[in-house]
C-alpha cells in the first residue's frame, strides 16, 4: 500500500489542515465494503496527521442504520470505523442529512447549484477511498458515485434520484401527522386519507422521509439512467470544486453486482484484483471496469460463464449501461477515460 500510494504524499502541510477520508461503512447485513483495517493503511501510506484527519461519509434516503447521525455513528462503530481503532467518524451532512452548502455549477451542467454536505466543504483536503462493486441505477459504483452521491446531502440525493420531490405511497400511510408536523415549507396535508405533499410547496429537503415511521415517505426510484447519471457527474463536478482531493483510492475487492447499500446477495463476480490509486476519478473508474472486464468470472459467480472481454457489470445487470457515466464524466470535464496503468 505505500509503495502504492508513495507519489501522492503530502508535500504542503502546514500544519493548520483538516483531511477528510471519505468512505462508506457499508449496510447493516453487508460484509464487502473496504474494511477498517484497508482504510488505516491508506491513512498511513499517506502519512496523514492523526489529530487532523477524520473518516466521513453522508446519511442515506432509504430507512435503515444510515437514516440519521446518531444511528449511522453506532453503526459504523459496530462495523470498526472510528476511535480507537481508526480515525474519528463524523457524518458530513448533519444530524438529519439537512446540514449543506450550496455549490454553484458551471456553465457546462444543466443544474444550476448542487447541494453538497457542509462538512466535506470545509475539509481543506480529502482522500476518496471507493470499493468497485455493481450499482443498480450507474452498472457499477466507483470514484465518480462516491464523489457525486457519496458528497450530496440528504437534499442533493434527492434530486439525483427523483424528480426532486419526494412520494407517498398510500397504502402504507397511516396518516400520523409526522410528516407534516415536521415539514419546514408546509408542503404536507392530511386533510383526506393519506398524506399529501404539494408539488409547488415542497422543496425537496427530503425531511419527511426521515420523519415517517412507516417508511410511506419515500423517492420514485424510477429513474431515468441518463438523468440520474448526469446529475450524479455534475455533483461530482461540484464537489471537486469546493475541496481539494489528493488521492482516490479504488478497491477491487469482494466485487459483487450490487452496492454496499444492501446486504450479501449472490455471489461475488470476479476474484479479487486489487487496489488502484489515481488523481483522475474517471481514469481510475474506466481503469478498474476494464480490468474486471478482462478477468474470468468467478467460480459461484451470478453471471458464471463470461469470460474475459465481457463485461461483467453488463452482464449482471443487462438494461444499464456503466460506460454511461465515464461518458458523461469526460464530457462534462471531471476527467479522462485515457490511463497508464502502472504496477507496483
């Protein structure tokens, strides 16, 4: 791992900095995120100050361990992450995923401003430690997801994944009042039957999905791959603005077709590969696809069979298309699909 990460060494500290370490303490029942042990050896490769470096990442949309601080706190101690065993945890976004900053876009993004967690604003730099796995919306999660999805309040999520206005489902509202108790724009009536939120009231903040008990509140995840795709890249734009990142880390390990965001499903994809480092986020995501792409499936692997030069994220998952978002990614100038791989 040092010799792996020795040419991204800090060379300028003053000694003042804070380093943020995003990383993702992987869903309750999910064993394949990168472990605290891989973390501890980036943050030692790097050389990074130990009273001035801290592990982070974002509450989530769905119900579950990551909905709140406090709840996802307990549960990344429970997974290793945080004092003593590594750096400190902290929840970039806030108690309830509200705590953000607005990132004015540039001229090239069809969004105007991205709502990123304020936490990860005011880190004076960041390494962005990703494990390379599926993903149900992008083909495969990488760099480019933890950056874009992994940096977005609970707010910004939102917009990526819906029509920026959270749903009801009817059936299971039970009409408690929550929602609209807590609702900050008064978008939610429950004048009849289930609760209702007004399109033209609602801003999008996503609160009513944290409030509700019964998981009614909710996203449309039926999104549209290139919508959702295009607004995760220009997230990831935004928050390359705001913070300075040294290094991302990709592990290509434990390579599974769906996200940390769920438990252990079928079996891993690939045997594993390896850990690759880069300062381009999309030279590293398209260089980690192609070696995947390159490998035999592995032996109880979901898509047994495909060998090398198929794509196994694709195979998987055949209506999403990975390549979208290194596509987008260049385009849209986050950076280039060309990489020299260089073994260590």
């Amino acid at each position: 791992m040092r010799a792996l990460l020795s040419g991204f060494a800090l060379r300028d500290d003053d000694g003042t900095g804070l380093y943020a370490v995003k990383i993702h303490a992987g869903e309750h029942g999910n064993t394949r995120f990168v472990p605290p042990s891989s973390v501890n050896s980036v943050v030692r490769a790097l050389d990074l100050p130990p009273d001035r470096t801290f592990l982070t990442d974002t509450t989530v949309l769905y119900r579950g361990r990551r909905l709140t601080a406090p709840a996802y706190l307990h549960h990344a101690f429970e997974h290793g992450f945080g004092l003593p065993a590594t750096p400190p945890f902290i929840v970039a976004d806030g108690l309830r995923g509200t705590d953000e900053i607005p990132v004015k876009l540039p001229s090239c993004c069809e969004g105007t401003t991205a709502r990123i967690a304020r936490l990860i604003s005011e880190a004076d730099r960041m390494t962005v430690i990703s494990h390379f796995k599926g993903h149900l919306l992008t083909g495969f999660g990488g760099a480019i997801k933890n950056l874009g999805m992994g940096c977005a309040s609970r707010g910004g999520k939102l917009y990526q994944h819906s029509s920026v206005k959270p749903v009801v489902r009817p059936k299971k509202c039970v009409s408690c009042g929550l929602c609209a108790a807590h609702c900050p724009a008064g978008a939610i009536s429950l004048e009849v039957g289930p609760a209702f939120i007004s399109d033209a009231l609602c801003i999008g903040c996503g609160e009513c999905i944290q409030r509700c008990p019964e998981g009614a509140a909710g996203v449309d995840w039926n999104q549209d791959q290139g919508v959702f795709v295009r607004r995760m890249v220009e997230y990831a734009i935004a928050v390359v603005s705001v913070t300075r990142i040294d290094v991302f880390v990709n592990f290509v390990t434990k390579v599974s077709g769906d996200c940390d965001c769920q438990e252990d499903q079928d079996g891993l994809l690939v045997d594993d590969i390896g850990i690759l480092a880069s300062k381009d986020p999309v030279a590293l995501d398209q260089a980690c696809l192609d070696l995947v792409t390159a490998s035999e499936s592995a032996g109880e692997s979901p898509v047994a069979g495909a060998g090398p030069g198929v794509d196994k994220f694709r195979a998987f998952r055949p209506d999403v298309d990975g390549t979208l978002q290194l596509e987008t990614a260049q385009m849209l100038g986050l950076g280039s699909r060309e990489y020299t791989l260089t073994e260590v």
